[in-house]
C-alpha cells in the first residue's frame, strides 16, 4: 500500500520499513521487496550488499525473481564478488520455476559456457523454453541455433520462424535476418519487397548491416524502386558504424557520381 499509493499517502521510506519488518519474520515477498528497496534506493540509502543480502533470503525460500536477480548480482558483481558458477546455479532455479528471463540467461551460460561446461544442446532447450514465452531475444538466438545447427538439427524453416517471431516484437538483429531470408529464400518462400522491408527496419534501429543492405536495395531496385540518392544515404549510415560492405559501396557512388551532388 505504501509502495504504491493504494488507500494511504505513498511513502517508499514506511513500505521499506514494513518490508523489513516482515522480512525478519522469513516472509520471502517482503525479503524480495526489501532487496529491491536497497537495490535501488528506494526509502532506503541504497545498499548493493544489502540487496544480495535480501535476495538471498528470498532465493533460498524458492523465490524466483529473487533467485533471478541473485543471479544477475554474482554474473554482474553487484553487492557480491563475480561468481559465473553461482549465478548459472540461481538462473538455473529459477528457469526450472519458469522463470523467462533466468531461462534466457541460463540458454547463454550453456552457450558461452559461463559457469557451466558449454552444451549447446542445453542452450537451444533453455532459449526455447523463453522463446515459447515470447522473450525476443531468446527467440533470435533459438533462430541462430536453427540457422547454425547450434544443439539442433539445422532447419533454415525453423530459423525464419523464429526470426520472425522475434522480429515483429522489434528485436533489430531478427529483422535483418528475417530479411535475409527473404531476400536469399532461406526457409521462406523469396520475397525481395519483403526483404527491403525487413531490412529497412532493422536499418531505422541503427543496425549496420541491415543499412548497407537496405542501400543495395534502393541501388538495384529490389524490391523497391532505384533511388541513389537514398541508396547513398544508408550506405552512409552503414559506413559510419564502420561496415565494411557499406563502405565499399557508398565509395564505389562517390567515384561514379551516383546518388550524389
């Protein structure tokens, strides 16, 4: 009620002082809640050792955001020293729990063998697991294990699928290879106006390759009309963030005089 407003004056110093009240009384909530208080400062100084503290108290008890965000701490050293080891056993927790995020996180450990011995396998099962939930990323990198044959069988179809999925929630790097595949029929049937189209979202989020291809798109008119100017633009952009492609490109128009004054 303090925390948020509901039926009193909000007041982040009373509900951190109510949480921890409860708190030592083992109710795992108000461990949780009380954590965050120190983790961000909220009606508390904060306190990174505190909130690890918290966290833990919470953790133990089967609490899985708070075995989440334990886990964050030791990846990230925050209130405790880097432990790799201890943050993929709380990820771990809390995936089991169906956790998304811990899911996700746990999917990288077992992929870049981050506390744990490295099996791709158990990366693709984990950015499934998070991947049927809707978390973007994990649906991109479920799309790279397919796309690869990264602890599955190598499916292309599988890959575009998952690209998509991720690319309609605005994950930049899916939109670029989603149009990938459209433009080269990778698991889709060929689409080059869907191509640019992918591409060109992917370039508006800043993503180099997707701008270097976007401009060859304008270049050669695929899947849109020719237009130099607007090729030389996004060659431009791509070329700026040190893509090399782009940057051949945008100097092959500076030396023929295409697309610009």
């Amino acid at each position: 009620c303090f925390e948020e407003g509901e039926g009193v004056v909000m007041d982040k110093t009373a509900a951190a002082k109510w949480y921890r009240m409860a708190s030592e009384q083992g109710h795992a909530e108000a461990q949780f809640w009380l954590g965050v208080c120190f983790d961000v400062g909220e009606g508390v100084s904060a306190d990174k050792t505190e909130a690890v503290k918290w966290y833990r108290a919470a953790a133990e008890q089967g609490h899985a955001e708070a075995q989440f965000r334990l886990g964050v701490c030791c990846d990230e050293g925050s209130g405790v020293r880097v432990d790799k080891t201890e943050a993929a056993k709380w990820y771990r927790a809390a995936a089991e729990q169906g956790h998304v995020r811990a899911q996700f996180w746990l999917g990288v450990c077992f992929d870049e063998g981050k506390g744990v011995v490295a099996d791709k396998t158990e990366a693709a099962k984990w950015y499934r697991a998070a991947a049927e939930q809707g978390h973007a990323e994990a649906q991109f990198w479920l799309g790279v294990c397919f796309d690869e044959g990264k602890g599955v069988v190598a499916d292309k179809t599988g890959a575009a699928k998952w690209y998509r999925s991720a690319a309609e929630q605005g994950h930049a790097e899916a939109q670029f290879w989603l149009g990938v595949c459209l433009d080269e029929g990778r698991g889709v049937v060929m689409d080059k106006t869907k191509a640019a189209k992918w591409f060109r979202a992917a370039a508006e989020q800043g993503q180099a390759e997707a701008q270097c291809d976007l401009g060859i798109c304008f270049h050669k008119g695929k899947g849109l009309v020719v237009d130099t100017a607007e090729a030389v633009k996004w060659f431009r952009a791509g070329a700026e963030q040190g893509q090399a492609r782009a940057q051949f490109n945008l100097g092959v128009c500076l030396d023929e005089g295409k697309g610009v004054v």
